[in-house]
C-alpha cells in the first residue's frame, strides 16, 4: 500500500466481533446440517434393519412380540446405528442372522444392559442373577458359527446379582 500520510483509522472493534459471530454461526450450521445427517442415517438404518428382520425371519417374527426380545432388538439395533454413523461399523447381510443367534442363546435370567460395536467387535453389557447364567451365554456363543475369539468378564455387585461384559468378534 502507497504511503499517503495519512494516519489509518484501525477496524471498528465490532468489526472482528461480526465477523467472529457469523464465522461460529456458520460452523453452527454447518455442524446442525451434518447432525441432522447423521440422525437421518441413523433412522433409515433402524428402519431397514427391521425391514429385513422381517424378510429374513418370517417365520421368527412372533419373537418380536416378547418384550424382552424387543428390547434387546433395540438396543442391537441403537448401538448398530451408533456404530455406523461414527463410521466405526459398516452393516453387512448377516447382522439380523447374529441378532437372532445371540437372542436365542440367552438364559432366561440373563438381561442385556447395552451393546457396543467397533468393526466386528461386540461388546454386550448384562446382568445375571448368576455367575453360571452369564458363563452359559458366553459358551452358547462360542457353539455359533457367528462369535468368536470370545471372552467373559464376570462381576459380582452388591445386592449379590452379577455384570457381565461379554466381547467377541461377530463374524
């Protein structure tokens, strides 16, 4: 810049500030397009799983009906779609075939608490009324030709019930 000699006036200080506030308002919007993406996914995900539960398992279907399977499906189905829009799982055909394997290994006094999914890696979270009920899901999983590299990790809490955190590869 040519020297005029003249003093230059510096920026109006609500200049920067204007400037700082649209820049963070548009990073806001940017952030609330790309998570009501994510949530958009999410939903188509849990809609097609059910979708396919229902192709797949025809003949399976009134399992659904238990509460307690519907449940356990939804929380299968959440931390799949968790997984998935942290890019941390990508669906694959077989993934209704595992539900279905892992819900009827349960032992009826066993309760899963929540799932975790990194890759092929499932983490289930449960609780038992006893140790041996925890041991029989993880050995009922490891006789399926979808789990392995299975392992138990068996907690006694203080009303005398048991955690479990049962991770295995879901093949």
């Amino acid at each position: 810049m040519p020297y005029t000699g003249k003093k230059e006036e510096p920026a109006h200080p609500f200049r920067a500030l204007f400037a700082a506030l649209v820049l963070t308002l548009a990073l806001y919007q940017g952030g609330t397009a790309l998570g009501d993406w994510c949530i958009r996914i999410q939903k188509e995900y849990r809609i097609e799983m059910f979708e396919r539960a229902m192709e797949e398992q025809g003949t399976l279907v009134h399992i659904l009906m238990d509460e307690e399977i519907q449940s356990v499906g939804k929380k299968y189905i959440a931390a799949l779609a968790d997984a998935v829009v942290r890019f941390e799982f990508f669906p694959r055909d077989d993934d209704v075939a595992v539900f279905f394997e892992m819900v009827s290994a349960l032992p009826e006094e066993m309760f899963i608490e929540r799932f975790a999914f990194s890759g092929r890696n499932m983490t289930i979270f449960c609780t038992a009324g006893s140790r041996e009920a925890l041991y029989t899901f993880s050995r009922s999983l490891e006789g399926t030709p979808y789990f392995r590299s299975i392992s138990a990790e068996v907690r006694e809490r203080a009303d005398a019930s048991f955690t479990g955190k049962i991770t295995c590869i879901a093949a």
